[in-house]
C-alpha cells in the first residue's frame, strides 16, 4: 500500500514536471524530495511506527560484552606494541573518490553519505586503504603502525557468526622498501602469537602468493583478462567443494575444461619447505618468471619462520587466493580448526580469523607521481574472536566483573550521607575506586547486596559509634571478616 | 566551467525526459545519476582532479598526536573507573527518525548516509540520544556508564581551536531513580578531577538549572512559548556582551524591552551559596513554583560541593544555559579562565571544555509506554584539550615517544641475520618489546642511530666473538655502556 502510494504521488509529480517550465535545479529539486518519500515509504524495511533498533547488521555492546572486548583488545595491542609499532588514525569517512577503484566487485558494498552539499564521502571500507592514503598524503616511505577502528560493509549480515556491517578491523602494517620476506615473516610471527594468547583452540595459517597464483594459472592455460575472476572463484574453495568451483570456473567464467582441471591438481597441494622445492622443480611453473619469484619468495619466508619456530602451524596452500584486488605478493589467512569448548551446545562456525598480504602497488595510486611505497600487513578478524569468547563465557557462568570498583562506602545508620560523602571524597582524591549508595539513607543489608551483586570486594562502614572513635570499619565481602585498620 | 557543463548536461536530461514516455522509476534514475554528476561537478569543493585529502572539518592522527591522545584518555577513563562507571558502545550510525526531534534547531547539522535501499540513517551526533536509546530498547533503569567515541556534525569547523566535524566525546552518565542532587554533585566532582588531573590550567565550572531559567523567564514576562527561543539567546552570553544579547531578544525575538531588562538583572549575577540564599528570599522568584524547585535542589547540590571540597572552583551563574533541548533540570559547563603556558605565542582560544546536565525526559521519548528514567551526565570536550596539549608539547620542545621497544636487536658484522631473528623471536616469546631492522647486513651506526632516533633504551649486539662465547653483549643507549650479562 505505501508503495503503491509513493510510485501514485511520483507519476503525480511527474505530470506536474512535463506541464511546467520549471528550471533544472527546481526539478532537480522535487524529484529528489520524490526519491526521500519513496525511500521512507517502500523497500523491506519501511515501517510507519518507530521501531527501537539499532541499524540493520549493527549492535550495541553491553558492559559485559565490553569487559570481554577489551580483554581481546589488551592483547592484540601488546602484541603490536611488543613489535615496536606505532599507531594511527584516520576519519571515519573518506572522500568517495578515494575508495573508488581500491575493492573491485566488493564496491558495492561501500557506504556512501547523502550528498548535503559540499564533498561526495562514503565510509571506510577497510584500515588498509585510508593508510595508503594517509602514507601518500603523508609522503610517508617508512612506518610500522596499527589502527584499530571499525569498517563498514553493506553486507548480508549473519551477525550469530559474527558478520556485522559495522565491525572492528585490527590492522598491523609495515610499509617501507626492506630486504624481502624480514617484515612479511614477522606479520606471521605476530599471528602465531595473538592466536597462542588468546587460546582459541588449534589454527592454522595459509600461506600463498599473488605471482604464484598468476603463474599457475598463465601455466594452466588461463587467459590473462580472466586471472583475476578466476582467481576470485579459487578463492571461494574453502567453502565450496572443488566441483563447484570448477563448474564456476567454466560455466560462468567461460574457462575451458582442460584449464580448469589442470587447476584443479594445483590447488590440492600444500605443505611446507618441501612442497616449495618441489614446486620449484615442477617442470611447467619453473618455467614462469613470476611463478619462479614467488616460490623462491616462499622458501626465504619459510626459512624465516623456521627460525621464529612457528612452521608446525603454518601451511603454503596453493588454494588460499584472498578475494581483494590489491594483492601484489605473498597473502595469508589464519582459520580455526576446531572449537575447542566441546561443551557449547552449538558451536559457532567460524572460519578466517585472521588475513592479509603484500601489497606493493596501493601507495602508488594514490601518489601524484605514482611513486610506490611496499607494504605487508595483517588485519585480525576480531568480531569472530569476540563471538567465541562471548559464548564461551556464557557456557562457563564465568562472572565478569563490568566496573573496577575496590571499595563501597556505606553506612551503618540512618542519617550518615554527609559522612559517606566525605570519606569517599577522600578516597577518590587518594586514588582509590569507590561508590555509595545514591540515597539519602540505603540499608546495609542492601548495600552489602549490591557488592554481592557487583563484585566490589569490600565495604567501609561508617556508624555512629565509629564516627566517635574517629575509625573506618572495613569489611571484606567475601569472608565478611571485619577489621578497624585505623 | 564545470558548473555551467553540468546544468547543460541536465537541462538536456530534462530535455529527453520531457520528451519520453518513461516510467516514473526510469525517470527518477535518470534524474539522481544526474543529482550525482552535479555534485561531483558542481559546488565549493568539486574538482576534477583527484586531491589527496581527508574530508573538511576531519583530520588524521599521526604517531605523535595519538601519544598525546592516548595519554588524556588514560586520564579520563581511570577517572570514569575511579567512580565505578561500566562502558557501552554503540553503532555509530542510527535509524534516522531515533535522532529526529532530539535537536532542536541543530538537527540540520546531522550527517545523513544515502539511501541504498533499506532504513534511512544518520551518523550520531552526540552520545546522549544513542544512550538513551540505548537504555529504552534495553529497559534499563539503572547504571552508571561511560562511552568515549566519535560524534559528527555538519558545522563550520574552525580546527586550529579544536573544533572539527569528527571529533570525540567522552560522556559519563547516571541514570535512574535515585534522591536528589547526590548523582549530579558525583558529576560535578568529576569534571573537577579531570580538569585538575589534566593540569590545563585554572578552570571555571558554571553551574545553572532549567528549572531557574524558566522561572525567571517567568517572572520577567517572558511568554511561555519564548522560552526555548530566548534560553538560546540567553545561551550567546559567553561570546556577546548583554548589549548584543538584548537586541537579538528584542528585535529577532519580538521580546518587549521591559522584560529583556528584567533578564538583563538576573544574568549577570553568579556566586555561591550566599546568592542562592538571597535568590529563595527574591520576592519575584520565590513566588514561582519551578524556580523555587531549582532554587531548592541548587542549594542542595552546593552543601554536597562543600563536602566534596570543591566549591571553590563552582560558580552559581545565571547567565548560563547550554543550547540543547533535552536539559530537565541543573546545567554546568567548565571553562578554562587563562593560558596557563604564556610562551606559546598564539595561545589557543578555548572555551568550553566539558558541559552537561540532568534530562529526566529523553528515556521517556524512546520507551513505547513513556517510561521515564532520570539521568544526569557530563560530557569531556577533548578536542579542545587535545589543541591545548598539542601545542603545549610543541612549545615545550618535549620529545614524545610514539612506541614503547625496549631493546633493539642488532648485529656488529655482516651475515647474522639469521642470528638475529633468532634472538628477537626469544625476546618476544619472552614478552619483550623488541625491533630488528629489516636488513639482511644493517651497519652497526645505522642501527645504533635508529636508537637514537626512535628512543630505545637498549640495544642487543650479536657479534661473531659475542657467538663464539655463547653471549650476547648489551648496550645502553644514552650512556654507550656495555654489559655481557649472560
């Protein structure tokens, strides 16, 4: 009905338009106020009633549910931190142009603000590409940073799984013109040890390569102009079977059978150095010149990581393709192979925790003189993280305090507010974490209820006849042992 | 040129339309490609070259500015902590209608995103409205809470005095049912803590109450329905003298000069305890019912001040009155009164550095039976504090930090870099902050400069004798003494 309405009050509006000699900008003008009813009006989620939600894909976090992040948070940023990074931060938005051309099919899926005048904007899609920005913008050649800030992507949600379309981005980079492999060894390393803290369970983290990718499909047989498609339906193998893919490969995108197969045999390997030696011996990819490069790249990363010792979770997997275009070199995704609470009834599915690469050629876009800064970066998947630990914490009736409170301040008797209001002046200005009760005259059965209630560990107890000894009485909560320390 | 383009361009797609039979639909398409064309064409900021820039009123955060940043946080949050708050977070967008009506004459400076199909949002633009959004969607009744984030506004920024169209709130709040004056005066103590924590210099805190305001508007003639209209005017006082304040009521406002005259007696004065006291005895205002509310709860809220040993630095002024809406009851604002740091050559203009007050009535608006949950908070005004600190560091010449390595791992010869690697890996699996250049053979100056440079303390020099021995030599930084502990 509201629907019909709108398109009725549009034909309406239309007629009027064709009669008058209205100018440009008037017409302009009605059709876009035309275009704002329709939108109030149609589509799925129209409603006439105000409805109490938070944005389609979005949510609130709840004390409790930010206990847990931050723990998550504390983490991941000694990590960084413990790398000697620096951190960084941009606008929530950018100039629409500034994302146009960066995400290939995924643009999509981009923000844009209303135009009100003034510049186009559209909210960050990602850290990666207002960094790049931010480094040219900058003339920045040099930097290891992180940015923690949340992305937004007008995505399908599937928030159970931790798919919002606001969500966190944990970003480490390091941009500079370094010896190879050293800063792309150490974004594994990093990895490896943000998963180990925060005791997911057992992981894995593939490892690929853009020009390996690029030669195997040159060496398959692949044209050119479709590596880059064909490159996004290998990417869709971890969660397709290979018959899937390979009816993509060449219903879809048109690839012939024989490509796809040869493919097909290609992208069931993976292993360690000893795949690598073989790949560089495979009598079709050692005759490619980037193929060549990114296989004795992989053996120079796998050196460096066996001397971090963290091999025994680190897979070269030559189905691991990353859907964003801007990859030049080596890539990554780290997944859990398990959850490893057995005693959750439902288990999350949860795939990639963690992904990113070497992107040379991003800074250069945005140069004026095209100059190129390399970089490798990590971006940790954290909502699916947050996900995890949540239901975990549910499962484990673990009691996660939401306040830092050491001490209430309460009182024996009626009349004593003023008296609680002094001390626990006192104790704010000593630095210590206090509350009272906001009432003129609250029980202490209820103030000893509400540090049951809240975890706080121990009472000061004005009374009457403490106040005339000049004396504090603390009680501890949990043993309700009392002493007078002074 | 570009604008005239773009109006031809469109005068032509007119032109077509006219001529068509085209469905409303197709028309409208046409007819917002073409809206889109001419802002990208048209208007102040349309350029036809990429520019590299953050958008107005936006900026980004170097190292160094999130080194300041981080430390006013840290200031602020174990503040919040001290008084036992928990945090929320929120989206940072919300249905558009749960902002409508929250603003007042401000609502035309709300952030809308486009219309992509799907519900109509707007960027927030405070903390409060998602708070008590918030609290209504959750049937809260009860908490203490504080939530720092970005909040967005379509204003004229003016960034050198910190005023910019992204910029952070930090808010701290108490809601619910509890007797008067003793949550407001907590809010009070706060502002007064972090004001003196952040060391900016002497401060101002300016307290008021709605309630006072009507009735004085009451008492002096004001017609009811000019309370709001001329609680604005009221509002310029800061940044006009009275002479400016009274034409705007009197000739913008239609206000009768007699009752601008009579205003023109109440808000200039201020004190303490002692005007209030006269003020209950004001023949006038003791005879109106809310302004003898107010009256009451002020005086109240000053003994709780003297019990917190704070009065000194509050001042009861009657000339205060805060722009927006949603205030119910007792008002504040804190001003800096000087420059503490005179040989910073510009020193900064800052006004306001952190306001709020009581809004008994928001919650009510959002919950579907109406619901009320009283609330009082105060909201941080960073940005400003921010510009301060900055400066203040750059006059001061103060060598900031912007990573926390302890210890650099360094080579005195050619071919250790796999040495290297290995010991960083140890250090960091110890939980030590450590950096490696990312060089295969660095020079031992370059490595010792970088130390230099960046403020690491320590460097760890593996050297051929150094491997021979099973050791590892440490240096000291600042004082080049070396020790081979182990």
């Amino acid at each position: 009905m509201a629907e019909e309405a709108a398109v009725r009050a549009q034909a309406e509006a239309v007629r009027r338009l064709k009669q008058d000699k209205a100018d440009p900008d008037e017409i302009a003008k009605e059709v876009t106020k035309l275009l704002e009813m329709k939108a109030r009006l149609g589509g799925d989620e129209g409603k006439h009633k105000f409805v109490l939600k938070t944005p389609k894909g979005t949510r609130d976090y709840s004390p409790k549910q930010m206990a847990i992040r931050e723990r998550v948070f504390n983490a991941i940023i000694t990590c960084f931190k413990r790398h000697g990074a620096e951190v960084i931060d941009t606008p929530v938005f950018e100039l629409k142009e500034t994302l146009t051309g960066k995400y290939g099919e995924d643009s999509k899926l981009i923000y844009d603000l209303k135009d009100q005048g003034g510049e186009l904007l559209s909210l960050r899609y990602d850290l990666t590409v207002p960094f790049a920005r931010y480094l040219a913008m900058n003339k920045i050649t040099n930097i290891k940073r992180y940015h923690i800030a949340k992305v937004y992507r007008r995505d399908n949600p599937a928030m159970t799984r931790g798919r919002y379309r606001e969500f966190y981005q944990c970003d480490f980079d390091i941009a500079g013109q370094f010896d190879p492999m050293i800063p792309d060894a150490e974004c594994l390393k990093i990895v490896h040890e943000i998963l180990s803290d925060l005791q997911l369970g057992d992981f894995l983290i593939k490892v690929n390569d853009r020009r390996i990718l690029d030669g195997m499909f040159a060496v398959c047989g692949v044209p050119d102009s479709k590596f880059r498609t064909i490159c996004s339906t290998v990417d869709k193998l971890d969660k397709m079977p290979w018959e899937e893919v390979r009816s993509e490969m060449v219903g879809e995108k048109g690839l012939s059978p024989e490509a796809a197969d040869r493919i097909g045999e290609y992208v069931q390997l993976h292993g360690g150095l000893d795949l690598i030696e073989r790949l560089l011996q495979d009598p079709k990819l050692s005759q490619n010149k980037l193929a060549k490069e990114g296989l004795g790249d992989m053996k120079l990363l796998f050196e460096y990581l066996t001397l971090f010792g963290i091999t025994g979770k680190v897979s070269f997997d030559l189905s691991l393709a990353r859907g964003l275009d801007y990859y030049t070199g080596v890539i990554y995704e780290a997944v859990l192979l398990q959850q490893e609470n057995d005693h959750v009834e439902e288990p999350v599915s949860v795939g990639s925790v963690a992904g990113g690469g070497r992107y040379d050629r991003l800074v250069g876009m945005f140069d004026p003189k095209g100059r190129k800064v390399p970089c490798v970066g990590v971006s940790i998947g954290i909502e699916r993280i947050f996900s995890i630990l949540e239901q975990r914490v549910e499962a484990s009736e673990e009691k996660i305090r939401t306040t830092e409170t050491q001490v209430l301040v309460a009182s024996a008797q009626k009349k004593l507010l003023e008296e609680r209001l002094k001390l626990i002046s006192e104790l704010w200005d000593a630095g210590i974490k206090a509350e009272v009760l906001y009432k003129k005259n609250p029980k202490l059965l209820s103030q000893l209820q509400y540090c049951e209630d809240t975890g706080i560990p121990l009472v000061a107890i004005v009374g009457e006849q403490e106040l005339k000894d000049g004396v504090v009485k603390l009680r501890v909560v949990a043993t309700r042992e009392e002493v007078r320390p002074w």
